[in-house]
C-alpha cells in the first residue's frame, strides 16, 4: 500500500465529522464553498442518522456505513441513478474495497478527487498562537455541547414533569367527580326521605284537622242533636283507624326511610375515603406544580448558560477569523455548530436570525 492510500485509509477511520472537515479544509474555494459546505454538513448528518438505523450503531463515532444503508444513502441523494447505477457507483466509491462506504470515500468520488490528492489536501498552516487559540475555540465548542445537553435534559424533564402534573389533573378530576356522584346521590337520598316525610306530615295535619274539627261539632250546642251524633260517629270512626291516605303516607315514609338508610350506608361508608382521596390528590397537584415551576426555572438557567457559552464560542470565532491561516472549513463548522445549537435558545436570547438560512462571513 502506498503512502497515500495508507494515509486515506487511516481518513475513512475517522468518526464523520472528522473525515467532512477533512475535506472542507483541503477543498475550501476549490469544489468547496457555503453551500456545498451546507450540503456536506447534511451528507454527515444523514450519514450518522443511517449509522443510528445499522446493527451496530456508533452515532456520531461512527466512520463508514455497510452496503445496506450505503446503497439507501445513494437512493436518497442520487435519485436520479439506476439500480445497476448505484451497484457500479458502490463499487467505484468503496476504494478500500472492504464492502463499506465511508463518508469521505464518498465525498471524493462526488467531487472526483483522487485518493491521492484528499491525502494530501491542505489543512491550513497554524502557528502556536494560532493552534492554541483554536484549540480554546474548540474547547468552548465542547462547553457550549454540554450545556445544551442540559438545556435539552432540562426541557425533557420539564416536559415529563407537565405530562405528570396533567396526569395528576386528570387524576384528581377523576375523583372530585366520583366525590361529587357519591353526594349528590346521599343528597338525592336525603330528599326523598324528606319528602316522604313531608307527605305523611301533610296527611297527619290534614287528619288531626279533620278529628279537632268533628270534636268540635260533636259539642256544638248551636247544632242540632242530629248533626252533633253524626260527627261524634265520625270522629270515633277516625280515632279507631286512620285513613288510606294517612297509612298510605306513612307506609310510604318508612319504606323510603328503610330503603334510604340502606343505600345511605355504603356511600357514608365511602365517603370519608373519597374525601381523603381527593384532597391527596390536590396535595400531589399543588406538589407537582411546584415541580414544574421549579423545572422551567432550571430551563431559564440553563437557556442562559447555552447563551454565555455562545457569546464566548462566537468571540472566540471571531478572533480566529481575523488572525487568518486557519482552513475556513474548520470555522464554517463551528459556526454551524453554534448556528444549530442556537435553535435551542429562546428567541429572545438566539443570536442568528432563524428566519433565513445559515450565513457563513469568512471575515
């Protein structure tokens, strides 16, 4: 193996990335421009979205795809080639002839650049101070990764504590309204016992009434002797049995006061615990809501951590801009990278217009 194919070699070794800033470094103005860079960005995106779909997945660590998602990779962004095409193009792309497609390996048989000529593809000429700056450059790249991983942790946990809190509600709906059914029936129960009640109080004062009144008769010195007989018959008639209505009434009321009591005794029984229930409930959702208050805080802090760590990440951008010598591939990258990483913020703090597509300005 010659040394340019044994250096390209160790190239397709390279996680993803890795291997596009190789070739946006050594191709920059050359086949390499923004919007090539934009397409290759989306190249190395979808290249890891396969590598997540494989077997074995690496993610972001991974370095070439198998056929299987090679040849799916060349019908999403090849469209327009054969079957046949692609089984050609596969062949022709895999330059290592190990059966897998990397994504550098496709990037020069896109492009139609040599092995030889990625191998030795410039990759800017840095002095000390140069390095050291974009080492630091990179180094808040990794702090400006991390915290909107946080950010991002922080917006799940955020999400499962308002899905929790919703359940909870729902929850504590559930068992308000089983609370609510159980007294409204003990209600409903109590109102037909009163109204028995008042049916047979009604029937009771409508007899007393009547037996006051053929008293009084029975006695009337100021009616005939006939008339007073008569209500005096009526009136013992009355206190030997009292009448349908009455023992209708009263039959009635104490089978309804028998049947209430009845049905009374496992509400009564239940309720207590369906109060307890309800009010552990309210204590869960006031709980909760505390949570989530507690939650959205912590995703303002860590917005605001994401948004220091993108004023240094750009500061420092900016300072690699002006000293120049640094392969533009490198600082297209990273600013995409905070491109990105800025969608995450609120909109009050983004610092790219969002609106529009990414813009790179080399100076």
């Amino acid at each position: 193996m010659s040394d340019d194919n044994a250096k390209f070699a160790e190239l397709c070794k390279l996680p993803y990335k890795r291997q596009a800033l190789w070739f946006l470094n050594g191709y920059w103005n050359d086949v390499v421009n923004p919007d090539t860079a934009t397409t290759i960005w989306n190249w190395t995106r979808e290249f890891v979205r396969l590598e997540n779909l494989s077997t074995n997945p690496r993610g972001e660590e991974g370095n070439e795809l198998d056929q299987f998602w090679s040849a799916k990779f060349l019908e999403d962004n090849d469209v327009a080639m054969t079957q046949n095409a692609r089984k050609e193009a596969l062949r022709s792309i895999d330059v290592d002839h190990n059966g897998r497609m990397s994504l550098i390996e496709y990037l020069i048989w896109k492009f139609k650049k040599s092995v030889a000529d990625c191998a030795n593809a410039p990759q800017g000429s840095l002095t000390p101070e140069q390095q050291r700056e974009l080492d630091e450059c990179q180094d808040a790249l990794v702090r400006l990764g991390e915290a909107l991983e946080r950010l991002r942790q922080a917006e799940v946990d955020l999400k499962a504590e308002q899905e929790e809190l919703k359940s909870t509600q729902v929850q504590l709906a559930e068992k308000q309204k089983e609370l609510d059914a159980t007294i409204a029936s003990l209600k409903a129960l109590e109102a037909e016992q009163q109204a028995a009640v008042e049916a047979f109080e009604a029937e009771e004062r409508k007899y007393k009434a009547e037996c006051d009144r053929l008293r009084t008769l029975s006695t009337d010195q100021g009616v005939s002797a006939l008339q007073r007989s008569k209500a005096s018959v009526q009136l013992q008639a009355l206190l030997a049995e009292d009448p349908l209505p009455l023992r209708k009434a009263k039959i009635t009321q104490e089978a309804v006061v028998r049947r209430v009591q009845k049905e009374q005794a496992p509400l009564l029984a239940s309720l207590a615990s369906q109060k307890a229930e309800v009010a552990e409930r309210q204590a869960a959702v006031a709980a909760q809501e505390e949570k989530v208050v507690a939650q959205k805080e912590q995703v303002v802090q860590e917005q605001q951590a994401v948004s220091n760590q993108m004023d240094e990440a750009r500061a420092r951008i900016d300072k690699l801009k002006s000293m120049g010598g640094i392969a533009r591939g490198n600082i297209w990258w990273m600013e995409r990278e905070m491109f990105e990483a800025d969608k995450s913020l609120a909109r009050a703090k983004q610092k790219y217009d969002h609106s529009k597509p990414f813009y790179f300005d080399p100076n």
